[in-house]
C-alpha cells in the first residue's frame, strides 16, 4: 500500500492504459479518480476499481477548468487521455487536427497548470505524462498525434526543470503499439503490425504500459524526473 493516503486523477482512465494505471493505483492505496466523456462507461469503470467518476472533456476548456475545481487536491496527475487520429499529412482535415492538439496539448497543459500550484505548495507530487513511441519516430499516418506527444514529451522536462525544487516529478511514459480498444477502431491491422516490426515481436497489453506508470508515480521514482521511460517492445532501439 505505498500510495496511502496519496489522491491520484487518470485522465482518460474509464477503457485501455488508463483504466490499467487507475486499478493498480487503486491496489497501492491510492484514492483514485478517473476522468472520461462517457458516464455510463466512467461510472462503470469506477465500481470496478473502487474509484470515482469525473466527467471532462480535455478538448473543451471550460471541462478543464471545472475537473480542477472538482479535482481539488491530488498527489498523482496521469495525463492519459488522448486523440489519435490516423491521417497521411496530405488527407488530415482540420477539425480532427485542432481536436488532437486541444486534447493532448491544450488540456493537458492547462490541467496540469490548475492543478499543480497545490502539489507546490504540499512540497510533494507526482506527475505522470502518457506519450507514444511515435514521438520520436516517424510513422506515416500519425502526424498530428506524434507531433502532439512529441510537444508533451517538451512539457515534461520542462515541468521537471520548474517544479522539481518544490519536490514534484515529472515524468513520461512512451508506449509502443498497444492492444487497446480505442486504438484497434483508429488504426486497426496496422497497430498489430507495428507491433510484429519491434524486437520483442507484439503488441503491449495495456496491464504492461500501467506497470510502468505506477512505477514512476510511486516513491520508489523518487529521484527520476525529466524522464521519459520507454516502454515500447524495443521500439525506440531500432
């Protein structure tokens, strides 16, 4: 039970990684509250675990202001949730586009802005980033999502650089290709066969990049920060 009396917020955490980080969590001892556009679905994510259920939408601005108030005080920030649209550069329409960015970088950014002024002054926090393998490797069709990432990856050293005087880490997670359901509907076969091209030959379970989250949310990271931890089946090797 090391995150006792510690609050953890996942956004993006009713399906996928973000369900997966929130449950382990929750069996650390942490009071876990998990954010997702879907009531139905968030409310049925959170008796599982024995979480509570925020509404937000990280793309809308006003959403974000409110899930700070509601938020109040939290330990552990798992930035998970996440567009990622599949779009060559010459087909990418706008809206998808500008939706992307809202949600990955806007919301992000600001949600950890309202957020983090309360972790400073506790002198304590963790701050857990959710990127992609794609942020630094180039994968056609995921122009928007990969740039997107590849500015939070920034974010996240930045932050490390700003906060971690006060005791708040700052960290990233980049998985490689990831057996989710909100991935199979976007990407479909190719997600699978990005995954047969790494060195360890297959997808990740969303149980596996959760590992890895817990692992530098939890004091046992209490001297990594400004990193990005890379768990993409040998991905970021080759």
């Amino acid at each position: 039970m090391e995150l006792a009396r510690h609050t953890a917020l996942v956004t993006g955490g009713t399906a996928g990684i973000g369900l997966a980080a929130a449950r382990l969590l929750a069996e650390a001892g942490a009071s876990v509250m998990l954010t997702g556009r879907d009531p139905a679905r968030g409310d049925a994510a959170a008796r599982e675990i024995g979480a509570r259920f925020v509404r937000a939408d990280l793309s809308d601005i006003e959403s974000v202001k409110a899930l700070v108030q509601q938020a109040g005080a939290v330990d552990i920030l798992v930035n998970n949730a996440a567009g990622f649209p599949a779009a060559l550069t010459v087909d990418q329409q706008l809206a998808p586009f500008q939706r992307t960015f809202d949600t990955n970088v806007r919301g992000l950014y600001f949600l950890t802005a309202g957020l983090v002024p309360g972790m400073l002054a506790r002198r304590r926090g963790s701050i857990v980033n959710v990127t992609t393998m794609v942020a630094t490797k180039g994968v056609p069709g995921a122009s928007a999502y990969s740039a997107s990432k590849a500015a939070v990856e920034s974010l996240t050293r930045t932050w490390a650089a700003e906060f971690g005087a006060a005791g708040v880490r700052v960290n990233s997670v980049a998985p490689g290709p990831t057996r989710t359901e909100g991935v199979q509907a976007e990407w479909g076969d190719t997600n699978e066969e990005l995954g047969r091209s790494l060195p360890l030959g297959r997808t990740a379970a969303p149980e596996e990049i959760a590992q890895a989250v817990l692992f530098l949310a939890s004091p046992r990271a209490s001297f990594i920060t400004g990193s990005t931890l890379h768990a993409d089946g040998g991905g970021s090797a080759i």
